[in-house]
C-alpha cells in the first residue's frame, strides 16, 4: 500500500484529506476479487471509490458517511486493511480447496443419480423373508410369557 504524494499521510501512511483517506493496492499482493470482497463489508461504514491508477494498481478512498477526524479515518482504513487481508487469505484457500469441493459435489450428485426407484426397493421387499420371526416380536405378550402370577391375563 503506498500513499500518493504532495498530501498529509495517515499514521499508517495513507493519504489523509478533510474527510476521506486514500491509498493503492497492488493487485500482485491483493488479487482484486479480496478488493472487492473487502469493499462490499464496509459500504455500510463509509463510501468506497476504487480506481485504476495504473496497471495492476487499484486506487482506494474510503469517504466517511458523516464528519470524522483524522483518527477516525485511519481506523476505517486500518479496519479495512485487515478485511482485505482476511478475504484474500478466504480466496486463496477457496482456491487451494477447489478441488477437493469439486470432488465431495460430484461424488454426492452421483449417489443421487444412483439412488434405487421405488420398483427396485418393492422387488427387495418382495425377495425377502418378511414371515420369519426370530425375535417372537409378533407373537402376543400372554402366549410367550403365560398369564400373570395371579392367573389373571394382563387384559383385566
């Protein structure tokens, strides 16, 4: 980030006016989809201009909504600085993951093209052996354990 010449400098060193600070960013270090990510977060704070000073240079001023000083300013800027950096750290691993993203996407998307139809799943019911029942679960309370002690059945 470097400070245009002939105006007053922040304490970060960016460029300083009445009620706005400016500086450039070189698009080697903060790839411009992290410029654009960091500006959106703070249109609700302040104004943000970006232009292209140069080839490869973004220009950035950050204009305040309302009156702020000096120490304002350069906490916006500061503030803005370390979103910049947080989203192209974001951006770089997006990109590092991409492919791990892509192959978790497919692999889903294939299972649901694969998923059985209804047909497929009423010929495995129909395949297997729904009379068998080795656990008794179909088998009444009182033919498994007899009446209860009172020789009374547990209907009443």
């Amino acid at each position: 980030m470097a400070s245009q010449e002939g105006t007053p400098e922040s304490r970060l060193g960016f460029s300083l006016s009445s009620n706005d600070i400016s500086f450039e960013l070189d698009e080697s270090v903060y790839p411009l989809e992290a410029i654009y990510g960091a500006s959106y977060l703070f249109l609700d704070r302040c104004y943000v201009y970006l232009t292209r000073p140069k080839d490869q240079i973004v220009g950035v001023r950050l204009t305040a909504q309302e009156a702020a000083g000096a120490k304002e300013l350069d906490a916006l800027a500061g503030s803005f600085a370390n979103e910049l950096l947080s989203q192209t750290l974001r951006l770089k691993l997006a990109q590092s993951t991409a492919r791990i993203r892509e192959y978790y996407t497919a692999a889903a998307l294939r299972a649901a093209t694969s998923s059985p139809s209804v047909d497929d799943l009423l010929a495995e019911l129909e395949s297997e052996e729904l009379l068998e029942d080795p656990l008794e679960i179909m088998v009444p309370w009182e033919e498994k354990h007899g009446r209860d002690q009172g020789g009374e059945s547990s209907n009443g």
